[in-house]
C-alpha cells in the first residue's frame, strides 16, 4: 500500500514538472509573438502570460508545500488562490481579445 502511494506521489511530480515546463515554453513562445504585435492584441497576450504564470506558481507551490498553509488557526489552500487568480487572467485576456472583433 506505501510503495502505491509513493509512486503516485512520483507521478504527481513528474506531471506537474512536465506541465511547468510546458508553461514556460509557451510564456518564451508569447513573449516572442508580443515583440511584433501591438496595442490590444498586446495587451490581451499579456493577461494570458499572467494565466500561465498563476497555474505554473500553483503547480510549484504544490510540489514543495502541498495545497494549504496555515496561518495561526486559518488554513489557506494557496493552489486554488494561484489557480483562480489564473483564471481571472485568462478571462481579462479573452475579454481583450473579444475587444478585436469587429462589431456591426
């Protein structure tokens, strides 16, 4: 029973590495894009960089320190604070995009 729940927990390490690294290829990705666009579509690429960067920071915090830290008495589950800010992001960056489409 130990030696399952110790290769999951590998297996939880290895994907969350795996995606990290994803995020960072596509932030180096979008970045290179930004330097030859401008104005909104700038902007909404930015929001999304900011997405990526909210769920890889959830994924690292996960990986070292698990889902919550507690402050006194309160628990806080700081994944799910860096994954929603992420989704914020992500909306603020379709928004911005949505801006782009011309309206008749």
């Amino acid at each position: 029973m130990q030696v399952m729940t110790m290769s999951m927990s590998n297996a939880d390490l290895i994907v969350d590495v795996i995606a990290i690294a994803i995020g960072l290829i596509a932030i180096v990705g979008v970045t290179r894009l930004n330097r030859n666009l401008g104005g909104k579509m700038k902007s909404a690429l930015q929001f999304f960089v900011l997405g990526i960067l909210s769920n890889i920071v959830a994924m690292i915090w996960t990986s070292f320190y698990g889902h919550t830290y507690t402050i006194g008495m309160t628990t806080f589950d700081i994944h799910n604070f860096f994954m929603a800010v992420g989704m914020l992001f992500f909306i603020l960056s379709t928004w911005r995009f949505s801006l782009l489409i011309p309206r008749s």
